[in-house]
C-alpha cells in the first residue's frame, strides 16, 4: 500500500484543511509540492487530474480524489472510529447540516477576507482589496451572530461532539483572525463567547498546532 | 404527520427540497413563509432557521435546515433502494459522490444564483443591471460549465454512472438561467445540454420548477 499522496502547497490555504484532517485521523501522508508559482496546477497534464487547475487533490494508492471537503469526507468514512462523521441517522442530518452552514455561511466570506489577509501576512506580492476584506468581514460578523445563538446551546456545530463540519472551519477561520488582535478579533469578540470559545477549542487542536509552519510530509505520529 | 417545508414556493432553495420529496415520493405540507414581507427574519422564524432564510423543515418533531443537508436527510430516511445517494460502504462511489457536492457547491452555486439575480431579479424589481458584474459573473460561469463539458463527455452524471442528487442539486439556478434569462450556457455544450434535457425532464422537477 503506498502513503497517500497530497499532491498541493506547504503553506497552501486548502491543502492546510486537508492535512489538519489526516493529521485527526493519523494518517501518514507525502506532501509533493505543486508548483504553482509557475503555473504547474493549469498544466495539461494537471488538468486532466483536477480539471478547475486548484490545488489540492489526494492520490491515495491510485485513487485520485479532489476538493478539500471530498477529501476530507473520503478519509473520515475510511477511518469511523474517530466519529468526524456520526453514522446514526439523526445525528448523521445534523451534521449534514453544520458541515452545510460552514459551506453555505462560513466560507464565502471567509474565504474571501481570509484568503486576502493571509497573502498580506505572508508578504506574498498579491494585490489585495482593503473593500474586499472589509466588505466580507461584516457579513462575516452577521453570520457569526447566528453561530453564537447555535453555539449557546450546543458545544459545537452539530452536537456535543467535535465533527468534520466544526475542522472545516480552518485555516479561513484563523486567517480572518489577523484582520483583528489576539484578543479581539471576528473569531473571538466578548459579544460572542461561545463562538469565542469554541473557536479557542479548534486552534489549541494538535491537528491545527501540528503545520503552522506550514504543511509537511507526516508519516508517523 | 406529513412532512412539513417552512418556505416560499418560488424560493430555489424550496424547490430543492419539493424535488426531492417528489422524487422519492413524499408528501409534503408547505407552511408558507412570506419573503416579501420580511416573515424569514422575524424572530420566531429565526427560532427555526438562525440565518434567517428558507427553507426548514420540521419531520414529526425532527427539525433542521439548509437544503442541501435536508435532502440527504430524506434519502436517508425515505429513499429505500434509492441511488440518489450512494451507499456508504461503497467508500470509492461515496468520494466521487461528495466531490461532485462539493464541485456543484463551490463552483457553481455562487456565480449561478448571482447571475440569476442580476439578470432576472433586478429586473423585476426595476433595478439596474450592473454589466461589469454581468460579464465577470458570465466568464466565471462559463469557463466552469467548460469543466462540466469534459467531464460529462467521459460519463453520464456529475458523480459517475448513477444519477445522484449532485446532478440534481443544479436544477434550480439551471432552470432559471436556461429558460427564464434565456442564455445559451447549457444549450451551447452538446453534453451539458444532454444531461440538463435528462435531469429536467424528470417528472418531479417538472412538479415543482416553477412553484415547490
């Protein structure tokens, strides 16, 4: 059986959401690096493995799989025991439902400011849009108003248990952070505690703490 | 007790659900929230959904929200025998399914709805069009039906052989480009439009496309 491959970038937005997932699961993994500065992921030979020219997309023994939230869902029903996706019918619809709001509400905008703020923290020669972060900061606030009510009854998004739908969150949901201080920031207002802490809950995860360096080959744990 | 949809029976996000309970042949009771006056944000609505959109649903005291989920949902609990969602011990047909969900969610929804908007809601209510948006909106979506061409030359349906609900996840905002702004994105691609003629001409889609 060979190590599954994760074909993306180091510090790349979405091959970080992946590997904080094979990191959950402790599964072993090859980065191979894309090499996007010159334009590799619109390569014909790339198109023909992920036609949308992203990164990143997973080669795990032959299976080529694409789309981060796929990915993640491919792994996690690989490996039930850790329960990143309940089985039970109910639960099962609940969790449809978080993992849909952090698509649906989340990640718009969150992607849009987050990606923007993490080219300017990283120095990457990007330009950025100062409305475009704005802009999508204050929907994003609106939506985390919603979260909050959600988040005051239940410990996280589809329950009382930590899912697939909760991880999704990350890495937008640190890089929108950076628009704010430790202390005060989208993620982590004293308007909105429980949002507050259940974010606190996600960031001090050895999955998340494990490639703030950004993402490298793992294959022991 | 029946399956209650809390929505507006022109809302795309309704009509989702409506399609999904005729496919599988559930009868649903449509409780109908009034968007025009505003009846998604009041606050015992918001109790249902806290976004404050439609539509929810409430299942004999089981209640949840965001279509998408509540169609999985249905599968789950109606859809006896049904490939609209693949079985999940078949772990391969499951990842293909998810990763035509998440294309279908992430590539296509967003420059769908917006497109419908400014072609065909501000029309309506007798605002602007914004050209320069109408044209980026225009090239972002073609270029990904491009994408939905090559991959429906080399198989049938978004996730593979079988017909699932990623395929018809896309009827709404299709059904509105296609045949209310009238644009040629689906007839101009001989596979794309192969596999909308399919998809749309279903007899639950055919229920609830102009009305859930």
């Amino acid at each position: 059986m060979a190590i599954l491959k994760l074909h993306g970038g180091k510090q790349a937005t979405c091959t970080r959401r992946v590997a904080t997932v094979l990191h959950e699961l402790q599964v072993p993994f090859e980065l191979i690096e894309v090499d996007v500065a010159n334009g590799a992921h619109k390569s014909p030979e790339y198109l023909k493995i992920q036609p949308f020219g992203q990164i990143p997309y997973i080669d795990d023994d032959g299976f080529l799989l694409y789309e981060t939230r796929a990915i993640c869902r491919y792994i996690a029903a690989k490996y039930p025991e850790y329960g990143l996706i309940p089985t039970e019918p109910k639960a099962n619809a609940l969790f449809e439902q978080a993992a849909s709001v952090e698509l649906t509400n989340f990640d718009p905008s969150a992607s849009k400011a987050g990606l923007q703020l993490w080219i300017r923290k990283m120095g990457y020669p990007f330009p950025t849009d100062d409305k475009i972060i704005a802009d999508n900061l204050e929907t994003l606030e609106k939506k985390l108003d919603a979260y909050e009510a959600i988040l005051s009854k239940q410990r996280y998004l589809a329950g009382e248990t930590i899912t697939l739908a909760d991880i999704f969150h990350l890495p937008y949901g640190v890089f929108v952070t950076y628009a704010g201080s430790e202390s005060d920031s989208v993620m982590n207002r004293a308007s909105r505690p429980n949002v507050a802490r259940w974010y606190k809950q996600l960031i001090s995860r050895p999955s998340w703490l494990a490639y703030l360096d950004g993402v490298t080959t793992t294959t022991a744990y | 007790m029946p399956f209650k949809i809390y929505g507006f029976p022109p809302s795309t996000c309704t009509r989702r659900v409506a399609l999904v309970c005729k496919e599988l042949n559930v009868p649903y009771e449509l409780i109908p929230v009034n968007i025009p006056k505003g009846e998604h944000k009041a606050p015992e609505y918001l109790k249902r959904q806290p976004f404050g959109v439609v539509p929810a649903i409430d299942d004999d005291g089981f209640t949840m929200f965001e279509s998408r989920p509540v169609a999985r949902y249905l599968v789950a609990k109606y859809g006896k025998g049904s490939t609209l969602v693949p079985d999940p011990k078949d772990i391969i047909a499951t990842a293909k399914f998810e990763q035509a969900v998440s294309v279908e969610n992430n590539h296509f929804d967003e420059p769908a709805g917006e497109l419908f908007l400014q072609l065909v809601i501000k029309p309506m209510r007798g605002l602007p069009k914004d050209e320069e948006r109408v044209k980026a909106l225009l090239a972002t979506l073609n270029s990904k039906l491009d994408v939905y061409e090559m991959v429906l030359a080399k198989q049938p349906y978004l996730g593979g052989d079988i017909l699932t609900l990623a395929d018809l996840f896309h009827l709404p905002w299709l059904y509105g480009l296609t045949e209310k702004a009238k644009l040629d994105l689906v007839t101009s691609r001989p596979n794309v439009a192969r596999w909308y003629q399919e998809i749309s001409s279903r007899p639950a889609w055919q229920a609830v496309k102009d009305g859930a």
